[in-house]
C-alpha cells in the first residue's frame, strides 16, 4: 500500500519537474496570463481523458439510501476515538499548515535575492526531492517502523527549515527544498498508507474525508492566510521562523505521543 501511495506521489512530482521550469518561463517571459489558460488547458484536456477509462473501480453491491450528515459524524467519530487516527489528523493538519507555506515563502526568497525567472528550477529540483522519496517510501516502511519514521520525519524537517532563512542563492534554495519534499514524501506515505490499511473498507471513504479536512480545510488555508499575513508584516525571514516553530512543536508532540512511539506494525 505505501508503495501504491508513494506512486501518487511519484506521478504528480514527475509533472512539476516539467511544468514548474515551463510555467516560470512564460510568466516571465511571455506573459502573465499566458501560465495560466495553458493551465486551464491542461485541466480540459484532463476531463476528456476521463471518458477513455473503462476499469470498474467498486465491486457489485446493493445500493442502500445514505443520509450525508449520518455518514460525516460516523467517519467523525471513528477517528476521533481512534487516539493514533487522532493523532495522525492533528500531525496531518500541522503538516499541511506549513509545508503549503513553501511556495508563497520560496517566490519570497528567490524575489529577495534578485532571482524570480529562477523559481520553476527550484520547483523542479524540489520535484526531484519527492520523486526520490517516493521511491525510497516503501523500503523506508519496511526497514522502520510507523513511530521511528514519523518521529525521524518531524526532526529533520526542524533541521531543514530554517535553512531557508539563510539560503544564498537559488540553487541553495533548491538543495533545501529537495531534502525537504523528500522527507515530506516519505512522511507523507507511509502516514497514509498506515492509516488506510488501520481503516475497515466499508468507512474508508468517511473516515478519509473527514481527515482530508483537518489537513486540506484547516491546515492548508490557515497556514496560507498566516504566512501571507506575516510575510507582509514583519518579512519573509520571520515567516521562515515563525513556521519552523511549528515544526519544532509537531516534532516534540510525535516524539512524545505513546500511540506514535508504540503503533503496531500492520503485515
């Protein structure tokens, strides 16, 4: 399963490596709008490629009278009285609230050092940081265990981070973003895929959703409104800062939690 998500992760970085160089030269040198119709483009091209996809993804069964609210509290409540699926929410939430971040702070850097036309090969030096951790996602789940890679993870991220606010030039800020969307990747997997294979299939879609949320819903936006509010403020360096204390905090809390340090291992 952990390789199964890591070759999500794999597939989507292997495009950025492509789009990002590409996007940040016609932006820069062609036109604004243009990055932005091609992209348009692209998601048309994606919804017609839908209609050559004959597998069935879903098993024959009965088809039985839902009520959303009922489906949202049951997804809820399975989680919540899950305390690692909690806890995995909580970390899932803080994660997406500053690796999010990294985008708005690295355009922010690299307009700082006079480098902006240089941003999509930062991006795409990034993609190749989660491409290698993709690949490395399944042998690191095998070799460690959920708590040892999750605590690992959270700690060299700390290390990472605040390299940003020190970085020289733009390759530097590439090399930074490469380590840390390799560790995200990673990280990121095998958090997944444990957390799929804990989930009996008959709640995956309720239970999944209602964690999506804590991290997409909550984590991402806040952490997008906060970094921008805070770049704006006091400037990109103290934002760098500020985030690597959350970081600091999501480290010490997965280092501390019995349920993360203890978590069983799933054959």
């Amino acid at each position: 399963m952990t390789e199964a998500t890591a070759a999500g992760y794999a597939s989507a970085s292997a495009s950025s490596i492509i789009g990002q160089p590409i996007s940040s030269f016609l932006f820069f040198s062609v036109g604004r709008a243009l990055p932005f119709i091609v992209d348009a483009i692209s998601y048309l091209v994606l919804v017609i490629s839908l209609f050559w996809i004959r597998a069935e993804f879903q098993q024959e069964r009965t088809v039985e009278p839902r009520n959303l609210r009922e489906d949202i509290l049951e997804g809820f409540l399975w989680l919540w009285r899950n305390p690692l699926l909690r806890f995995q929410a909580f970390l899932g939430a803080g994660l997406n609230f500053v690796v999010f971040t990294t985008t708005l702070i690295v355009i922010l850097l690299a307009q700082r050092q006079h480098a902006l036309p240089f941003t999509g090969l930062i991006f795409a030096i990034a993609s190749v940081g989660s491409i290698t951790g993709s690949l490395l996602a399944g042998r690191v789940q095998k070799r460690f265990s959920f708590g040892q890679v999750m605590i690992a993870a959270s700690w060299i991220m700390v290390l990472l981070w605040p390299l940003y606010a020190v970085a020289p030039d733009p390759l530097v800020l590439g090399l930074i973003a490469f380590g840390l969307y390799l560790t995200e990747t990673i990280m990121s997997a095998v958090n997944i895929s444990y957390r799929l294979a804990l989930v009996p299939d008959e709640l995956q879609g309720r239970v999944n959703s209602v964690h999506r949320l804590f991290g997409f819903g909550i984590g991402r936006p806040l952490g997008l409104v906060l970094a921008g509010l805070l770049s704006q403020s006091f400037g990109v360096i103290t934002t760098v800062m500020v985030f690597w204390g959350v970081w600091l905090l999501l480290a010490i809390s997965a280092t501390l939690s019995s349920h993360v340090r203890n978590a069983p291992a799933i054959v």
